[in-house]
C-alpha cells in the first residue's frame, strides 16, 4: 500500500545529495552509451576503467563546476530555467568547450529553421491543393 502523497516524482525537497545520487546512475548510462557509440572513430579503443574515470571526471566537473556557475547566471538574470545562454557564459571558461558549444547551438538552431521551413512549405503546399 502506498503512503497517501507519496510520489516518486515529488522529490522537490528532497536533500540536493539525494537528488544528485539519483540522477547518477542514469548520466553514467547515457555517457558509457555516447563512448560506445563513437569508440569505433577514436584512434583507440576505450577500457571499461578509463570509461568509468570518464564519468567520474565529468559526473564531479558537471555537479561541482557547471552546475553551480549555471545556478548563479539563472539567479543573476531572475530566472527559474537554465538557457542556452547560461551555458554560453559557463562554457567561456575553455576556449575549446565555448567553440564546441557554440558549434552546436548553430547546428540546433538551423536544424529548426529547416524544420520551420519544411513547416511552412508543406502548409503552402497544402493550402495551394485546397485551391
């Protein structure tokens, strides 16, 4: 029987260490998933050992560094929501991590103009069809 106003997805106040131990497992998943994923471009193979030293390093860099800068930038503008503009600014940091960032915002953002434009091509087509 569950507790009247349990609900696993109600862990807003829950201690932040709770919150951070929970989502780890599923960032470990994801990144041993990208590493396998582009292992076969690498030069190299990947060990399961450096693999894990990976999501260790990038688990500690993304709780410790990132998250706290995001935190400060969205309490700075007066915002509830982490932007893409947030991330510009805690990327600054590292040259390389900034180009690739930015690299990849120009990539989402002209994938989304596709999109919109294939959006509007198939309603004029349509539209001209009704005609």
């Amino acid at each position: 029987m569950k507790d009247v106003g349990a609900d696993d997805d109600a862990d807003d106040f829950a201690p932040a260490d709770d919150r951070l131990s929970r989502g780890k497992p599923q960032f470990q998943v994801a990144l041993l998933a990208l590493i396998e994923e582009h292992e076969a471009n690498l030069p190299v193979r990947v060990s399961k050992a450096v693999a894990q030293n990976l999501v260790e390093l990038t688990w500690e860099w993304a709780t410790m560094a990132l998250a706290p800068d995001l935190e400060q930038f969205v309490q700075h503008r007066k915002k509830s929501t982490i932007g893409v503009e947030d991330v510009q600014l805690a990327a600054r940091k590292n040259k390389q991590t900034k180009m690739l960032i930015d690299q990849e915002i120009r990539r989402l953002r002209e994938r989304e103009r596709g999109e919109g434009t294939s959006a509007q091509l198939r309603r004029g087509h349509s539209a001209g069809k009704r005609r």
